[in-house]
C-alpha cells in the first residue's frame, strides 16, 4: 500500500518553505538582465520594438498594437529569443513589474528601455518559474512596495530586482508546477478566444439586424442609408419619456447610496459593480427622482473621447442606487419601443464611433450635449421586430455572459494554486 509522505517545512527569512527547497536571490539564477533601448523615431522598415503595452499582466506578449523603429548598428545585443523573460521595469504604479516569456510571437523584434530582458541559468531555473513568481508577486502589490515613484509613472532599480529574493523547488518540480499552471492558462486562452469568436458574431449582427432587419426584401433610401420599408426614421427623443443626467458628489459615505459612474457601464453593454461607490444621499435633492428601475438605458456623457456614449440597460444590478452626472438615464415609450432597441442601436453608434464625431471636447475629456443626445437619429422597426431582434442579440450576450463566468472561475483557480504552488504550500501534487 503506497502512503503519501508527509512535507517537511523549514523556516526561511522570506517563509516556511519545503525542505528541498531553497531561497536565492534573482541574479542567483540568471546569465543577464539587459534593459532595452529608448528610441522616439519611427521607421515603417525598421524593427518591432515591444514596449510596456506589449506585456499582459496575465504573462502574455501581445501584439495588437506595436511600434517599428529604426534598426541600430549594435541591434544584434538587443534581439529576443523565444524563453527570455521580459520585465517591465517602468509603467504606473498599478501596472509596473508585469513579467512575460517571449515565445517568438515576433521574429526579428527587440525591446524598449521601459523593459528588462532576463536569460537564466537554465541549470538553476525556468523562464516559467521567474515569470510565474513575478506575476504572483504583482498581484500582491510587491512590485508597488519598492518602486520608486515619479509624477505620473514609477520604476524598479535594476538592483532591487536582482535582490527580489525567490523560492526555488528542485528543477524537476519547478517544471511539474510550471505544467499545471500553464495547463490552467491554456483553459483561460480557448475561453479568451471563444469570447472573441462569440463578439465577432455579436457585431456582425448587430450590423445586419439594426439595418437589414429580419427577412426583409423591400428596402427604401434615408438619411441613414437603406432600412426596410416599414421601418421609420425617428430622433431619440421621439421615443423616450425622459433623458436625465444624475449629480455630482465629491463626498463617500459607507452607509449611503450606491452611486453608478462611468466605470459601470462596459462598451459591451453592461452594468458591473467590480468597484463601485458610495455617496451620501443629497439634501438638496429629492433622491427618488435620481434613482435607478430595471428598464433604464444609461448613457455616459461623459468621458474620455474613445469611451464616450457606452450605453447598458439598468437589470437591477444593485437594489437601492442612483448615478452621477457623467450618466444620462433614458426612458423610453413602452408602446414605441424597447431600453434594448436604444442600447444595441448605441453600442453600434459607438463601434463606428459616432460618438467622437459630435462630441464636445475638453482638457482631458469629452461630452454630449443632452440636446445632441435627443436629436440623434435611429432606424426604428415595429414593435415586435425590434423585441425579435433584440432576443436573438440577446441570445448571443448570455453564451458571452457563461464564457465571461467560466473565464473569472478559470483566474480564481489559477490564482489559488499560484499562491500555494510558488510558496510551496501545495507540493503533494507535485512530488
């Protein structure tokens, strides 16, 4: 009968650690830690420079928007191969010391100055394990504890990195650790990639059904391009009831009234309560008439100018709430039309970006005037294709919803095992 022995821990000036495992410091176990080089010229022939923006705080190198510059004479010291760690050695406060492995996602590429370039000792360590501490260490705000700080940005001194102390398991568990989370990261990337599919099909809907409608073969020209026949042209304020904007407050009160801002309403559509406040509920006002029933269409009319215009419809995300005056809250006739009609009409405005086009801009943000609001204009169907339209858009938002679930379950598993597995809290499943 096989019985499982028993860990042994030893006490270390970082933590209880296993036994066979020991403490080291970083430049320990590595050959180099090369910053990259600043570069402010472009060059549509140059070199892909990675740049702060190219490293996820998921440990992922992403090339959706990268930069090319010039090639230097001495280019040759400052190419990546596939296993070099990149840390990003200067960003925010809340952003600095993301850490990913470069696995060739670009073949002749480098790497800015805001980036430290990390070869181990492949004796000691793997990439794996430095880049799955560091991000652990992230998440704890470790990195935020020894940067030092500067108006708008911070960094880390290439010595305190070298000196972030490391547990290190045995070269074979650190492989069997590295194994079991990239297995949980390969789950999150096949949702990542179902979510897009799904947004994609979500678009291309929404761009065929609120202009093409549903089995239509007649269609007529108008100042929106062709719709169908039955449909009409209407301003928004045609068909609502009321478009009000919320209040101010500079004030936080624990026990006083969940305040929507800005920050709850996705581009997607959605109201989410991640991170939410609390306001007091004003003297000077009469609270009932500034708060929130299932229904509501909420529109932000304020904000930077690419955010500008999201737009979701108020479920009942919270019980008792109200909203601030950077949200419209809209009304719509019942017998004209439905909050989703408006909401999906809204969220594609602000895909082809509309919203830019007639906003008011500001230093560092832009508005929509409440008249310019209540003058855009919107194809309007009869009633029961716009609530046939609207279930088929919102048959597509609740598989996105499950995909979204399933992603947030996938991050609080990997978070778990990356607290125990990198402290070594959790070894049995590793020996």
């Amino acid at each position: 009968m096989h019985t499982q022995t028993k860990t042994r821990f030893k006490k270390t000036p970082l933590s209880e650690i296993p036994e066979g495992w020991e403490v080291i410091k970083i430049k320990d176990v590595i050959k180099e830690a090369k910053p990259g080089f600043a570069s402010g010229k472009r060059d549509e022939n140059g070199i892909i420079q990675l740049r702060m923006n190219n490293i996820t705080t998921e440990g992922k190198v992403t090339l959706k928007e990268y930069l090319e510059v010039p090639v230097r004479s001495n280019i040759e010291d400052y190419l990546l191969k596939p296993g070099d760690v990149l840390f990003n050695n200067t960003n925010s406060v809340d952003l600095i010391g993301k850490t990913a492995i470069f696995r060739g996602e670009c073949e002749f590429c480098t790497y800015s100055n805001h980036i430290t370039r990390i070869r181990v000792d492949s004796s000691r360590v793997i990439p794996e394990w430095i880049m799955y501490y560091f991000m652990e260490l992230w998440r704890i705000g470790y990195f935020r504890q020894i940067c030092v700080r500067y108006v708008g940005q911070a960094s880390i001194k290439k010595a305190d990195l070298l000196n972030i102390p490391l547990p290190l398991p045995p070269l074979p568990g650190q492989r069997k650790i590295a194994e079991i989370l990239r297995t949980v990261d390969e789950a999150i990337e096949k949702t990542d990639k179902a979510i897009e599919r799904t947004e994609r099909l979500k678009k291309g809907l929404m761009q065929r059904l609120l202009t093409k409608g549903i089995k239509h073969e007649r269609f007529k020209k108008t100042e929106l391009g062709e719709i169908p026949e039955e449909w009409r042209v209407v301003k928004v304020e045609d068909i609502i009831t009321e478009a009000k904007p919320g209040f101010a407050s500079g004030k936080r009160d624990e026990n006083g009234i969940i305040q929507l801002r800005m920050n709850n309403i996705t581009t997607d559509g959605r109201v989410v309560l991640d991170q939410y406040l609390k306001v007091p509920i004003p003297k000077n006002k009469n609270i009932n008439d500034y708060l929130l029933r299932p229904g509501d269409v909420l529109f932000n009319n304020t904000n930077s100018v690419d955010l500008l215009g999201k737009s979701a419809v108020f479920r009942g995300e919270c019980e008792f709430c109200t909203y601030s005056n950077h949200i419209t809250r809209i009304r719509v006739k019942n017998d004209v039309t439905i909050p989703e009609w408006l909401v999906y009409n809204f969220i594609r405005l602000w895909q082809i970006q509309y919203f830019k086009q007639i906003a008011i801009r500001h230093v560092g943000q832009a508005g929509i005037r409440k008249s310019d609001l209540l003058n855009i204009r919107l194809p309007l169907p009869p009633l029961e294709e716009q609530k046939q339209i609207a279930e088929i858009l919102s048959t597509v938002d609740r598989r996105l919803k499950l995909l979204r679930k399933r992603r947030e379950k996938l991050e609080r598993v990997k978070r778990g095992l990356m607290k125990d597995l990198l402290t070594g809290r959790r070894v049995n499943c590793v020996d």
